[in-house]
C-alpha cells in the first residue's frame, strides 16, 4: 500500500480562502451589519425579531446579510424595537447599541430620561400585546 503527501505548500502570504472570515470595523459597516449588532447587543435572536416585528424570519436573515432593506415602517419600528437611532441604522452615525446618553444636569433632565425610560417599556409590552392579537385574529379567520 503506498501513501499519497496531500499536504499543501503555504506561501510566505497565502491568499485568503473563499471561507476566510474578514472582519470590518465601523466605518465598512453594512445595514446588514449594523442590524445584527444591534440585535445582539439587545439580547434577541433573529427568530425574537421576526416575532415582535410581525415579520418571517427569512425576512431578518434577508436583512442582516443585505439581501433586501425594509421599508421606512419598519426601519423605523427596528429602530425603536432595538433601542437605536433610525440614523445609526441607516448611515452609522449617531446613537448605535448601548450608547450612553449624556448624563442628566437638571433634575427635569432626569424626570424627562426617567419617562423615556418608562415609554420604551410600555412601547415593548404594546409591540408584544400587537403581535399576540394579529396571531389571535388571523387563528380566527383561518378556523
């Protein structure tokens, strides 16, 4: 029995393989990428998403690899959904996943902050409480 070497030669540079994985900073970032960031950063999967955005989960993967964009409905619901400014999903500038607003100086600062705050609950549990009643209606229309 003989034994063929496929072993390979590595140049001093070798070229990157098709699967090389290249990362790209902030500046080369796509929608698609900024959405995944995003996502991640608020702690839900691309199956959480579609759900609380009435969407199918193709539809996410379709964005988060930059095969289709959304429209400006829903732009701006990803936006609030994920806590981030419409402009950071958009261009990449502004207020992107966990970014620290200035801290309050006046005491109406903190009161105003403190009622965004509470906005942004109740805006979840009312996006939840939409996509509970459509699944309930369309259940009823199909049965």
């Amino acid at each position: 029995m003989t034994y063929t070497d496929n072993s390979e030669t590595l140049t001093e540079n070798p070229a990157p393989s098709s699967d090389a994985v290249i990362e790209y900073g902030d500046a080369h970032a796509t929608f698609g990428d900024r959405l995944t960031a995003a996502r991640e950063a608020f702690g839900l999967s691309p199956e959480q998403l579609a759900w609380r955005l009435g969407v199918r989960r193709a539809t996410i993967f379709s964005w988060e690899n930059d095969q289709s964009e959304p429209r400006s409905n829903r732009m701006q619901m990803l936006a609030g959904v994920l806590n981030v400014s419409l402009i950071w999903l958009m261009t990449g500038e502004g207020d992107g996943p966990g970014a620290a607003p200035a801290a309050p100086t006046t005491p109406e600062a903190v009161g105003v902050l403190a009622e965004f705050a509470a906005l942004r609950v109740e805006q979840r549990r009312l996006a939840d409480r939409f996509v509970r009643l459509e699944a309930r209606l369309r259940a009823a229309l199909i049965g």
